[in-house]
C-alpha cells in the first residue's frame, strides 16, 4: 500500500470522528478545476469509443508541442499516453525490465514499482539540494557492484523536480547523470511532473533528456500543474533513435493489456491543457506563486522550531531533519527517528506527515516530509481567493492552518 494513500485513509477516519486534522501527507493539489477544462470535458463526454493505445492524434502531437517549447524538439510518434503518469512510469519500467536504480530518498512508489514489475530496486543517495537525482559517481559505484552480483540495472529513475524534497538538481549534476548513464547503458526514466511548479520560473529545471537525448524517457501529466488529480491522465515521451524505437513498441504493447486506451474524454480536454493557451499558463503561474508563498510560510515554522530545512526551490514539499534535535526529542517524548516525529504531531495534534523511512531512508533518521498543497482552503470559494490573494499567508485559514504546524512543532521541540 503506498504509504501515502494509507496515511491519507487514516487522517480521513479521523475527520470522520470529529477530531480536527492537517492533511500534509500527500501532494493532491487542493485546487478547482479551471473552468475552462470543466467545459471541455463535459463537450467531450459522448466520446465512448476505444481510442488508439498510445493516446488520441490530438493529445500527442499536443504534447509533444509542450516539450519543443521547453527545449526538448519531440515526435508525436514517439509519445504514449496513459491513465495517470503513475501508471505510466510502472509500464516504463515494465517495458525496460531488469532493476532499477531509485534516489533515496525518492518518491514512495518507486521502489515499490521496481518489485512489482519483477525486478528489484538500487537505492543510491542524492547530494544534500540534489533531489531527485542519485549521485552520480555512488550510481556508478552501485551498478557496478550489483552486476559483478549478478543484478540486471537497466534504468535508473529520476525526479525533476523532486518529491519529496522540493529541490531542484542543478544542471551540471542532471549532466553527470547523463554521462554516467550513458557510460553504464542505463535508460533514463525522468519523472517530470512538477516541472511547471518551479518557484522561479527563469530557472526552470533542467531534463536530463537535454543531455542524453537517446536515452531519456520522461513522463509528465497534469496532476500537479493544474490539479487535476482525478482525471487519471499522463503522458510518456520516449527518446529518438534504436533504443526509443524498441522502447515505445514494448511501451504499447504493455499499455494494450493493462489499459488499452486513456479516457477518451479526459483526453480532448488533456490535448487542449498541454496546447497552453492564455488561461492555462495565468492559472499555472497562479498556481506556483501560491505553492511558492505557502511552502515558505511552513519552512519558516520549521526552521524556527531547530529543523533544517533545505530551500524549497519547486512544488509544495518539505523535507525538514531535526537531527540537531535529537537528544531533546528523545529525552522529552521519546522519539528517535521520523516515525515517532509522524505518531506525536497526528496523536496530539491531528497533523499528518509522512517519516523520511517512506522514501527509503532508514528507520532511524529524523526526517519527515510535510506537503502543504491541501492549506489553500475547504471551499473552492478560498481556494480561488488563494490563487488570487497577493499573499496568501495573511488568509485567515491559510494563517490558522500554518499556526496550528507552528504550535504543533513548539510542543514536539520545547526542552
């Protein structure tokens, strides 16, 4: 079960018992859906006929329009569309075969998809500000053990920007990357889908498919830009030449016994959100300018309590380490590793995050990660105020919300 999924199930139960919660678990984004796309879907709703496999003519050449603007020129032949880029990265890795190398720490499912798809995962540490990317020189040091074992590495799995860290690589470790992977004959499987929630969009994340174009795949949707979480729809952008070629053709295959074709629907609107008119770029831009301010507002709650807390630079993620904390933490509430840290703030306080141990970092150490996407409000009517308010932090429910973490944090941290 993702451990995501479960402690979202559990702070439900407790809502459902009267007793008050702050969803900080998971990265649903607690934003409406655009008007706009609302319209779209509902004109699209007679379209009841299986599509192709790889997605409607329409949503891939949509597509690949969005990555050419982002610097990445893509052939709509080579992109596969899917239920939900989650499901997407699974049949990759389907198609790849053999083990995979995943970032710790790194997106819960990774490692978990890894083992479904029969293989098993490589866990490789990223570099403190890194995330998202294992370090290049321990990835080759990993892969190279674990074929003189007899492990099969085929891919290594990357996130740009990353969960849970809310951290962009820079560009020369997305490059070493590359040139590592291209030394070791490793796919790339890049999850991009936060790359439009950069806080500063003059630095916009670098793909590695920049700098080993034969060998990336990257995989985007519109969960987290445009919140679009229910709508279940992904898409894939397999690499030119051999490797992309074979790729794509195990990639359909795959699709075409597991989902046989996306919503039809879900796609008409999906094709006109990826084509980036005016009102999808202001609501992004909205978007971000509000993931952004709230982010900052918590890390401050964070950092005042004595966690470290990296720079938030994307997304709507923290990953803060009371490792400077830890004699007091165990002396007053006998907490030693992020667990504990999860137990006291939804115990006593109704908060719910997730322990760095989710990620694959060990029991023992003291982080956790805190998304704050689901703070902007309980009614469309504050969620849209949010999107629109020059600062979102003075609402009186966002203030509440980032209040009750500010106490919350006091009583676990007070000596």
């Amino acid at each position: 079960m993702s451990a995501t999924l479960a402690a979202d199930a559990a702070l439900e139960e407790r809502r459902r018992s009267g007793q008050r919660v702050l969803p900080m678990t998971s990265g649903e984004i607690g934003l409406p859906v655009l008007p706009v796309l609302r319209e779209r879907l509902a004109a699209a709703a007679g379209e009841n006929a299986y599509g192709p496999v790889a997605g409607s003519p329409a949503l891939r050449e949509a597509a690949a329009g969005y990555w050419s603007r982002r610097g990445l020129p893509t052939d709509p032949g080579l992109v596969v569309a899917g239920p939900g880029s989650k499901s997407l990265l699974f049949a990759v890795l389907l198609a790849v075969g053999g083990d995979a190398v995943v970032p710790v720490p790194g997106w819960v499912s990774y490692a978990a998809q890894a083992r479904l798809a029969g293989g098993r995962p490589l866990p490789v540490p990223i570099l403190p500000g890194q995330g998202g990317v294992p370090v290049p020189h321990r990835l080759r040091g990993a892969v190279t053990a674990a074929r003189a074992a007899g492990q099969d590495p085929r891919a290594v799995v990357v996130t740009v920007p990353d969960n849970p860290t809310g951290t962009v690589a820079s560009p020369e470790v997305v490059r070493q990357l590359a040139d590592t992977a291209r030394e070791l004959d490793l796919i790339i499987v890049s999850d991009e889908i936060y790359g439009d929630l950069v806080h500063d969009p003059a630095r916009p994340a670098v793909s590695p498919a920049a700098y080993a174009p034969e060998r990336t795949v990257v995989t985007t949707g519109l969960t987290k830009n445009l919140a679009l979480g229910g709508w279940r729809t992904g898409v894939a952008r397999l690499p030119e030449g051999p490797i992309g070629r074979e790729l794509h053709t195990r990639l359909v295959a795959v699709a075409s016994q597991i989902w046989s074709s996306p919503p039809a629907p879900v796609q008409t609107a999906a094709a006109y959100a990826f084509a980036e008119p005016p009102e999808i770029t202001e609501r992004i831009a909205a978007s971000r300018r509000l993931h952004a301010a709230v982010a900052r507002a918590a890390a401050g709650h964070l950092a005042a309590a004595g966690a470290l807390v990296a720079p938030v630079t994307a997304t709507c993620y923290l990953y803060p380490d009371f490792e400077p904390l830890r004699d007091r933490l165990a002396e007053a509430h006998g907490v030693t590793g992020g667990e504990g840290i999860v137990r006291f703030l939804v115990e006593r306080h109704g908060i719910g995050v997730l322990p760095g141990s989710a990620f694959g970092e060990p029991e023992g150490v003291l982080r956790i990660r805190a998304a704050t996407s689901r703070l902007y409000g309980d009614t469309d009517e504050q969620r849209l105020a949010a999107l629109a308010a020059p600062d979102p932090v003075a609402l009186p429910w966002i203030g509440r919300s980032l209040d009750h973490l500010g106490g919350a944090l006091a009583d676990l941290t007070r000596a």
